[in-house]
C-alpha cells in the first residue's frame, strides 16, 4: 500500500457538463445519501442514471438537468436498489425503468415508508438513533410513493439513445445484491453507482468482496476517461484504483484479525486507516468487517441492518468523543 495521503477533493455542487453530451449532478460531500446522478443525451433523448433519496433532492436534480439540456428522458436507469439511488423514480414520468433483477426484488423489500416510520422514532433509540439522524435527517421520506423498475436484466444490455448506445452491465452482488453500471462507449465515460465512493469509505452491504475487486477491474480496463462514481466527485482510473486497494487492503486486514480469533467488531475498531485518513464516513468499516467475517466462515456476525448501525454508531461516537 502507498504511504501517500490524499487531500479530501472539494468540488462543486449541481451539474458537471463533460460537453459531449453526457452529464452528471453531484451532491456534496458524497456522505451518507448525497448521491450523483447521470444524463446521457442524443438526438433529443435521454437517458437518466438514478434518481435521489426523496422528492426535494430529485427535483432539484431533475431541474438542474432541464436547464443543461432539453433531451426527453425516456429511460431510466438504476444502478442499485438503494433509496438515494432509487427513491425520486416517480417524478421522472413517461421514462421506462430498467435494473437488474436483483435490485428491483430488493426494491420491494427496502421501502420509503419504512424509513419514514424509523425516522419517526430515532429520537427514542439512544446513541444509534442520534446516529441515523445524523445519516439521514437532511431528508424527507413521508409521502413517497416507490416505484419499481419495469424492465429487468440479468448480465447485460444495450440500451440504445439516439446515435449512442449505452451498455448496462451488471457486476453484483458486490455493494448490494443487484449491482450495474452503465458505460458509454462514444463518450469515454462509465456512471458506476455505488461500485465507487471517492473520497468515502465504501459499504459492502452484500459482498462478496472479491466481486467488487473484479467490479473495478473490469471498469479500469474500459476504454473510459470520464468516471462518475455512486458518491463524491468525478474522477478516473487513478480514483477506480483507489477504491480497489481499499478493498483488497479491508480485506487483508481483516483476515488477519479473524485468523487470530478477534471479535468483528473489534476488528473494525483495530483496523489503521492511515493511507485513507481523509476518507469520510470510517465508521463504515463495521458493516464491511462484519461481511467480511460472514465471507471467511464466521456464523454469529449479525448481517442485520439495525444491529450493523448500533455497531456504527459506536463508532462514530468514539471518534467524536476522541475529539479535542
């Protein structure tokens, strides 16, 4: 691993115009729920890479887009089932909706109404409720109604915009289950999803690890210049690369910690992050100790999303409280 530290990238929120075209809505600081999006354009069509995490943000998306090109979007694209991703599908209307399967089955399990019951009661469930308010209180979940993708694909499809063609790739389960990108050979650019948080420390929700290492391999060997990760700002390979030792670095480290007998938890804790310390959102390492351990043959590791946030919320308050 380097021993380099890299400065945490500041860039600007709104539209970012690559002017051949295609386009991407950046939401900084790329932390928990400020998600990018993408436009595709040609010929006067459209094709939109996510939506936002509620009404509010996807307008606000929606808008800026209409003002940087007046394309119809007629197809919308998920790259996962998370809700910053997903949430803001009904306000794209007339557009067709494609994800893979995975996703879309996983849509149907992780539901706004859920989360706006859960935010309901945070205020009453102590450190870990403090903490999923601090997450996610920035958003308004009430009164969305999901919608669901209605065309699925299993491996890949070209989807066809004007003079251009789109390649949807399905690289999960990695981040989630139902993983996709969307590369765009005439332009030189790849909107990853959540295959890359630049600047932040991913989250593998599902695993197995291995497959996302492969995930950014395979987007490294794109003929690709422009590179528009799930989170933080647009980069390139170097920023795919990052992403990749990261992986393969948690990964080491924490077999090491299981081979010795340590708890995943205390793993989380134990890991150095000195070649990432400007990386945001560190406490993340709990979940991806956790699937880690579960990866390596370890069976009384919660893989439930309520415990995996009490164990990031202890975290996260160790750090504030190590603050001078």
């Amino acid at each position: 691993m380097s021993a380099l530290s890299f400065p945490k990238a500041r860039y600007e929120p709104g539209v970012a115009d690559f002017g051949n075209g295609s386009f991407a809505y950046l939401q900084p600081d790329g932390g928990w729920g400020l998600s990018n999006s993408g436009l595709v354009t040609s010929d006067g069509e459209a094709l939109l890479i996510d939506t936002m995490f509620d009404y509010a943000h996807t307008r606000a998306m929606l808008e800026s887009f209409r003002r940087a090109s007046p394309a119809k979007i007629r197809t919308l694209f998920n790259t996962h089932h998370n809700g910053d991703h997903c949430y803001g599908n009904a306000l794209v209307e007339g557009a067709e909706i494609i994800a893979t399967e995975g996703a879309r089955t996983a849509m149907t399990h992780e539901t706004p109404e859920g989360l706006a019951k859960l935010m309901k009661v945070a205020g009453n469930m102590g450190p870990t409720g403090e903490y999923f308010l601090h997450c996610f209180g920035r958003f308004e979940f009430g009164g969305i109604a999901a919608k669901l993708p209605d065309r699925t694909f299993h491996g890949h499809l070209a989807k066809q915009v004007g003079a251009k063609t789109i390649e949807l790739i399905e690289v999960g389960p990695a981040h989630t289950g139902g993983d996709a990108i969307a590369y765009v050979p005439k332009d030189k650019t790849v909107f990853t999803g959540d295959i890359l948080f630049v600047e932040g420390h991913p989250i593998i929700w599902a695993g197995p690890a291995g497959n996302w290492i492969d995930a950014c391999e395979k987007i490294e060997a794109m003929d690709a210049e422009v590179i528009v990760p799930g989170h933080g700002p647009v980069t390139d390979k170097h920023g795919v690369a990052r992403v990749r030792e990261y992986l393969a670095y948690i990964q080491g480290e924490a077999k090491k910690r299981y081979d010795s007998g340590m708890g995943a938890l205390e793993a989380a804790r134990d890991i150095s992050f000195a070649d990432f310390s400007n990386w945001g959102d560190s406490e993340r390492i709990a979940v991806n100790t956790a699937t880690l351990y579960r990866e390596f043959g370890a069976k009384d590791v919660p893989s439930d999303a309520a415990t995996l946030f009490g164990w990031m919320a202890q975290i996260w308050n160790d750090k504030r409280g190590s603050r001078p």
